[in-house]
C-alpha cells in the first residue's frame, strides 16, 4: 500500500503499476460511463483523482458515497500531464471500508468558521483547518529546529505554579480544596495550608521566571509548552490556553533579543515555504490574499525598528480617530499596535524602551529611570506578536522593586539568589505560538488555529 504523498512525491511510479491507496471520499461524482472520486488520506494537502469505469461490479453504489466514507482503492497510476491533476488512479478495485452518514455535516459548501468551531472533532477534515493544523506542526519543529541550531537547550518549566511570573494577576486557580467547606484560617481567609500543595497553586501564565535559572547554567534555553491567562479578554487574539516560545539568553542585552526573534521568525516562515507550499497557497487563495506576499516580505527584508517615544509621537501625529486616545505612558492597544505596523511600517516593528510603569516588574531599568530595557514586537494584522526584555540583573534594583509593587519577598528570594551568585546581563522573550500561527496562516481568529481552543465561555471537548 502507499499514501498519496508518495503518489505525487519524486518517486516515480511506472505507467500501468498497480497501487492500492486508503482514504477518505471528498467528493463523488459519476455518469453512466464513468465516475470520479477526490480521495485524500491525510498524508498531504493533495487528493488522489481517482477514475471508475461503469464496469466495475459496484460502480451504483460508489457514485452514490456520501462524502467521507472510507475507502480501499487498487487501480493503476496514469500520467496526465496536460491535466490539472499530473496523475490519476485508473480503479480497478474499490472496496468500502467505513460507511459514513447521508447526514455528513460538512458537505461541499464552505461553511463559516464559527460553524466549524461548533465541531472541532471534525473540522481539521476540511481544507482550511487541515492546512492551518499542518503548519501548526511544522511551525513548531521549525521553532526547535532553529533554537537548537543555535544551542539552545530546551528546558521543561512547570504549569503547575505557585508564582505569577507576570504579575498581572490573571491565574487560574488549582485547587484540591472542598468548595463546599472550604477550610479558613482564623482570620476568615481560605487556608491554603490545607490544600494539596500546602501553598496556593496556579497554572502557570509564563515560564520565564523558571527558566532564567537554566540560562545562568546552560547560556542559551528556552521553554515551549502551554500557558494559561484567565484575561476575561473577548478578543480575537486571546485565549485562556495557549502555547508560548520563551528564549533566554545569559551574556545577552536587548539588541540580541531583537537579532535572535528576527531570526527565529524568519527561519520558521522559510521553513513553511519549503514545506508547505500547498497549503500557504490554498490559504493564500482561500483565506488571506496576501498572506505569501506578506510573508515573502517577512523572510526578506529587515524589520523596522523605533522607541516607544518616537512611537508615541508616530501616533500623535497620526490622522487616525483612535478609540482610546494616545499619550506617553498609555499601554498600547491592538489599534495602534496595528496602526504601526500595517500604515507607517507596513511590517514588522521592533518597540523598545517602554514606561516602566507599564511593563513587568524583571525588566532592567533604563538610566533615564523612566522606561525599561524591553522591546515589543508589532506585526500587520496581529499587532503584539513577542514580548520580550533585558532583565534587572542588579540585586538591590530589583529587590527595591519587589518590595514598592509589595510582592512576597520571601517567594522571590530564589530569584534575587540568581543575582547574587553570579550575576550577568541576560535577556529574553515570548513569542504566542498562536499569534505567530495566526500571522502564517492568515487565519484572523486565535479559536481558529487552535485544535480545541478555550476561550471565556468555551470549553467544549
Ligand atoms: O508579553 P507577554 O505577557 O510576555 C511574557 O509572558 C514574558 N514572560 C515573555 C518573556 O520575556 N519570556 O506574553 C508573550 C506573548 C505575547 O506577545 C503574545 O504573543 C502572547 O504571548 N500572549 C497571548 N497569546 C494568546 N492569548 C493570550 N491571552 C496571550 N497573552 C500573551
Ligand atoms: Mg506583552
């Protein structure tokens, strides 16, 4: 048996070689002579064109398949060069394996996203979802095949946490505790001394704080796994569940922060060129008619790169309506994150040096004692793509600042240890898997590039 990758793969099968080939039916259609049938089966974008002659014994019931039932073919390979299709499978035996329903949901017609969010079992059958979840795949072995390259070394970090790494205060909550009874303290507080862990746990939101330790061991590591936000945010470009990339490198300032997340974004979107044209195309013709010129643009030219200030006086001066109005210390939104990149830049843009005020409480402080050594990175039709920054690596800088936000010391003192034995300059950033798929992709939906998506609201499956 082959696959219909190795059908249309270099390997050269003779005219008049029989094959035998298993997939799924994606359409039917037939004569009284003759009949067709699109058969894909998983193993690439591509469809084997498969061509029945009336003779064969059950050639009524195959041109009346319902869509999707699975089929065992034997037939024999013929070139077609003046065809669309280089090659067809001329049948000479076509068995049915599984039946599928007359009831089908996803018949021929192009349904809309939001219907296909309703069945995530079933949509990465259509071509839209099986090209985003392709390139899914691959996009994150290019992510590891790029950082190891450069020696980094891939480091596991919790989910189960009990510090918020960013603190924004957006965790979910892991709990062993009785709702119903809950234990308290004396003074009416829940006790989380009776819990599980002894100590209030969260799912982690980043995986930094627990990877730094790593890179003032190994120089260069990063952290690939899920992250977890409970923003009540209903955007299409949050979700409570996502996947995250976050290098970090010892010996290291911002400026190499900038190279490597230029690097790593175009190594990916090469990568995906070369294997997985098919499906960019189908993307680009079906869902974002400019997302190969963009991203040709992307693998091309250098990114641009500006100051939050001169960003914000970009912005001032912009004839743009904005819904919340521009001002130096205002924490960006998506409209003038996108206003940037997509109208002034039409690309990729590095922001650095942001208000202090706005930013995390790790990131190194600049000498103007106003803004902090990080930098965002803002892409079209996304807007924030990578967050990233120099950390405090001064002892007394960042104990004076976990001790103004009123943070708990005693919590954080493995992390002022890091300064203490050993200090150096390091740097690093977090690329949302998600949001760079949605940039690859075309996709204008964070549900949409994600198998089973938890958004506020949905947890189906
Ligand atoms: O900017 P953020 O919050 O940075 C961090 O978490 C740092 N610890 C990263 C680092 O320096 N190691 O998040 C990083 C990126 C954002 O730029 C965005 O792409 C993505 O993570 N992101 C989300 N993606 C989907 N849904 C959400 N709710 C997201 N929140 C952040
Ligand atoms: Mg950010």
């Amino acid at each position: 048996d082959i696959t219909v990758k190795q059908l249309f793969s270099d390997q050269h099968f003779a005219e008049d070689e029989q094959i035998t080939l298993h997939g799924w039916v994606k359409t039917v259609r037939g004569s009284k002579r003759v009949g067709f049938i699109e058969l894909s089966d998983g193993s690439c974008f591509k469809r084997a064109q498969i061509v029945m002659q009336s003779d064969l014994p059950n050639y009524e019931e195959l041109t009346k398949l319902p869509i999707s039932s699975t089929i065992g073919v034997t037939g024999t390979v013929v070139y077609t060069p003046e065809a669309k299709q280089p090659l067809e499978i001329h049948a000479e035996s076509i068995e049915l394996e599984g039946h599928s329903d007359n009831d089908y949901p996803l018949q021929k017609k192009k349904h809309t996203y939001e219907y296909l969010r309703t069945m995530a079992h079933l949509r990465p059958r259509t071509n839209t979802f099986y090209a985003v979840f392709r390139i899914r795949s691959l996009a994150a072995f290019a992510i590891h095949q790029y950082l190891q390259s450069e020696d980094f070394v891939y480091v596991n970090t919790p989910i189960i946490t009990s510090s918020d790494a960013e603190g924004a205060g957006e965790m979910f909550r892991v709990t062993t505790l009785d709702m119903e009874n809950l234990p308290r303290t004396e003074d009416g507080k829940v006790d989380d001394h009776e819990d599980f862990f002894k100590k209030e746990t969260n799912l982690t939101v980043s995986g930094q704080l627990a990877v730094e330790p790593f890179a003032l061991a190994f120089k260069n590591v990063y952290t690939f796994g899920p992250t977890f936000r409970a923003e009540n945010s209903h955007t299409s470009r949050h979700a409570a569940e996502f996947w995250m990339i976050e290098p970090e490198m010892a010996f290291a300032d911002l400026k190499d922060v900038i190279v490597e997340a230029e690097g790593l974004l175009k190594y990916v979107v090469s990568y995906l060129f070369d294997h997985a044209m098919d499906e960019l195309q189908f993307l680009n013709d079906n869902v974002d008619e400019h997302l190969i010129e963009r991203l040709t643009k992307t693998r091309e030219e250098p990114f641009a790169q500006i100051t939050y200030t001169e960003a914000i006086d970009l912005l001032q001066k912009a004839d743009v309506d904005f819904e919340v109005p521009v001002y130096w210390g205002l924490d960006l939104e998506s409209e003038h994150e996108r206003y940037l990149s997509e109208q002034v830049f039409k690309k990729p843009v590095f922001l650095t040096d942001y208000p202090k005020d706005i930013k995390a409480f790790y990131m190194r402080v600049n000498d103007d004692d106003k803004t902090v050594a990080a930098v965002d990175l803002l892409v079209p039709e996304i807007g924030e793509l990578i967050g990233g920054s120099q950390r405090e690596e001064r002892e007394d800088v960042l104990a004076a600042k976990i001790k103004e936000l009123d943070m708990p010391m005693e919590e954080y003192q493995w992390y002022l240890d890091l300064r203490k034995y050993g200090e150096t300059e390091h740097s690093g950033f977090g690329i949302g898997f998600e949001r760079l798929l949605m940039y690859v992709t075309g996709m204008e939906n964070i549900r949409d590039v994600i198998p089973y998506p938890r958004t506020p609201g949905n947890a189906e499956f």
